[in-house]
C-alpha cells in the first residue's frame, strides 16, 4: 500500500500573510479613485461649513479657568463671564477630572480691567477654592495670546509643513523614482484634508499639539507608503524587458505582499492610540491629550488605507500614461494571445512560401517533382519569367512577334518575411 498524503488548502488568513491573497486592488482603482472622490469632497464641504475651532495660540484671545465649585457649570459661569466684560466667550468647556476638573472660558483678546473685572466676579458668585482648600481670587487662572502671535504660529506651522513635504518629494525621488514620489504627496495631501474634515465635524479645538499630532501621523502615513513602493520597486526593476506581466501587476503582487504588515503594524499602533483617547476623553477630560489622540487615530487609518487603496493605483495610473508602459502592456497581451494559440504562433514564425512556389507552378513537372527542363527552384526563391533580348526587339508593339518572341526563367531569392525570423513572442521571451 502507497501512503498518501492530503495536503490541506492554504486558509485566507494564511495566503494573506504569505502575500497570496489576489486582492485585485489595482484593477479596481477607478472605484476607489471615486471613493476617495466622494470622502475628500465631503471633508471639504464640513470645512467650509463648520470651520475649526482654533486655540488661543493660533488666533489669539483670552482664556479664563476655574474650578467648578459651589453649584458652577458652563452656562453659569458662561454668563457671569459676559455680563462682567460685555464680551461673548467663544468656548466655555469642561477639561480634567477629579480634583483637576476646571471650566474654561475663551473669548477675544481682553483687557487688563476686563479680566479684573471678571475675575471679581466669578469669586464673588462661586468663591471658588485654591489647592489649599481656601477661597481665593487666585483659584482663577488667565493668559492671554496677541493676535500677532497667533499669525506667527500659523505661519510657522504652514512653513514647516512645506519644508516637510518638500523634503519628502525629495528624498523619494532620489530613493526611489519620481513617480512615487508624486503619488506620495497627494496621498499625504489627502490624508491631510481627510484628518482635517473629521477634526472640523467633530468640533475639537484646534491647538499646538493637533498640529504636532498631524505632523506625526503624515510621517505614519509616509512610512505605510515606502514600505508598500520599495516593495513595488523590487518587483519591477525588470518588468519591462519581459513579457511575463505587466507593470500593474506586478504592483498588485507588491500591495498583496504587503498588505499583512502595513494592517498589522497599523492594528498595533491604533490600540493605544484609541485607549490614549478613550483616557482623555472620558476618564480625565485633558483636552491637550484628547486632541492629540483624535488626529493620530484618524490620521493612521487614513494613512493606512491610502497606502493601500490609493498610492499603489495613482502610481500604475501615472505609469499607463507614459508610452514604453502602454507598449509593453500591448506585447504582455500578444504574448498570452500567442501562447493560448500555439498554432497561431507557428503560423506567424513561417516565412512565406506562396511566392516561392509560384516558379514550380509556372512549369510542368517531371516524375521526380521538378520544373522539367529548368533547373531546381530552391527554397525562399522565386521565378520571374522575362522576354529574351534580340536583334527585332524594337518591334515588340507587334502583338505576334511578341508572341514567338523566346523567353527565360530568372530565379530571385525571397527576402520577405525574413525580418521577423528569430523572435519569439511567447511569454517570457
């Protein structure tokens, strides 16, 4: 008896880590193109519409704080704050927890005998308490940020955006190939208004660390991408000068071979990230860490399916605008037409022999099969049969001495069809 062996198919999981698992992401790029269409101008229109809450250090303005004590909430002290200064605050909202909880009011750049003004009368309707566990006026906290120096801090942020994505461009265009590089910093763009759509729904406020947050993630994103083209690099350094697959599949093989890592090192990075906002949000309410989580946490997810679903397409869309690409996905598919008809193949490598025969045919043949009475016609000749030169060969307008005229068999060697001998357009060749 024979021992066999049933070897169980690979599971989805498994190809999916062994780079096998034929997710046609490539072939479907027109859908996620509208897709990413679809998100993008939707994050616009929020923009547009809401706008952002910035910070004090962005736009300047005052911002007063408190601890909730003797029956003090937001609205309360909301309007203990406008009737004292005859200013509207801008924000009034609740950050810490515990004994740390305290209210913050923001409004417009204040005076100093406004912000006196305010204080005098928030301690005299709450009589709010320092660490001591004493009433005190000094229990309430103010800074103030000029309006110019906001303007410096937006500049600077802008400034160092641009240098950073300058930078990037350059460093993968020398690394790799300028193509990726374009498609690189659209996706970090998009990633970027994406982040910034969700920001502006969500109403979070706007402070220095979301923009040390977004700045984080865009290095994530960028990191996903290199990951997913210097992949896309090894697989086509020799694509063209075969005809084995094409450049897109080729880049489709590269994100299905990556694609295990970019979701795991994401998966990794998106856990703490999300117990970092859940802290910050429901446990201890400190606004500088539940602005810092929120833009990390959808700045990941969105770097990481733009690694995935967008950067690989757009560089295989920039590639099938270049020519030698369109020729070469035009010879990959003569090739497989070929090789799925062999005989067609055969047909197009045999030279032409219908010209060649036509000398045989001119003349009778004998028993041994050759033109009698002239010589043998080999292969990849032809016959041309002219009249012989004679002394009346002035009168050739005669009809009938034309006729009685003698003539010869010139044999010419046939070049045609020659120029295509020894190529091969099978796969691989």
């Amino acid at each position: 008896m024979s021992d066999t062996t049933t070897v169980k198919p690979a599971g989805f999981m498994e190809r999916m880590y062994n780079g096998e698992g034929g997710f046609a992401i490539v072939d479907s790029r027109r859908r996620w193109y509208w897709i990413y269409a679809l998100v993008t101008v939707a994050c616009i229109l929020i923009i547009a519409v809401k706008g952002f809450a910035l910070g004090v250090d962005f736009e300047g303005g005052t911002k007063m704080s408190m601890p909730p004590t003797n029956g003090a909430t937001e609205s309360s002290v909301s309007e203990i704050f406008e009737e004292a200064t005859g200013v509207a605050p801008q924000s009034t909202q609740t950050v810490g927890s515990g004994d740390s909880r305290v209210i913050e009011v923001t409004s417009e750049r204040l005076s100093d005998d406004q912000i006196r003004d305010a204080r005098v009368a928030l301690f005299d309707e709450f009589a709010p308490e320092d660490n001591t566990g004493t009433p005190s006026p000094d229990a309430i906290s103010d800074s103030t940020v000029s309006e110019s120096w906001g303007q410096s801090i937006t500049q600077r942020m802008l400034l160092g955006m641009v240098i950073f994505l300058a930078v990037v461009f350059l460093y993968i265009t020398v690394r790799l190939e300028r193509d990726m590089a374009i498609s690189a910093i659209v996706s970090l763009l998009l990633d970027g208004v994406v982040v910034a759509g969700v920001y502006s729904l969500v109403g979070f406020e706007v402070s220095p660390a979301t923009v040390i947050g977004l700045l984080t993630i865009l290095a994530y994103s960028l990191y996903d991408t290199v990951i997913v083209f210097d992949k896309v690099h090894e697989n086509t350094q020799d694509v063209l000068s075969s005809t084995r697959s094409t450049y897109g599949e080729q880049v489709n093989l590269a994100v299905n071979q990556t694609i295990m890592r970019s979701l795991n090192t994401s998966l990794f990075s998106v856990i703490p990230i999300a117990a970092l906002l859940v802290v910050a949000v429901w446990l201890m309410g400190v606004g500088t860490l539940k602005d810092l989580a929120l833009v990390q946490l959808v700045g990941v997810v969105a770097g990481t399916v733009s690694s995935i679903y967008f950067s690989a397409p757009l560089l295989v869309t920039l590639k099938a605008r270049q020519r030698r690409y369109r020729d070469h996905d035009a010879k990959v598919t003569r090739a497989r037409e070929l090789a799925a008809d062999p005989s067609a193949a055969t047909a197009a490598e045999e030279p032409d022999t219908a010209v060649g025969a036509s000398a045989a045919d001119l003349l009778p043949l004998d028993g041994a099969g050759t033109a009698a009475g002239s010589p043998s016609v080999e292969a990849g000749q032809s016959a041309v049969t002219t009249a012989e030169p004679t002394a009346d060969s002035t009168d050739a307008e005669d009809p009938e001495a034309a006729a009685d005229t003698p003539r010869r068999t010139v044999y010419r060697p046939d070049h045609s069809g020659h120029g295509d001998r020894g190529r091969s357009w099978r796969p691989g060749m």
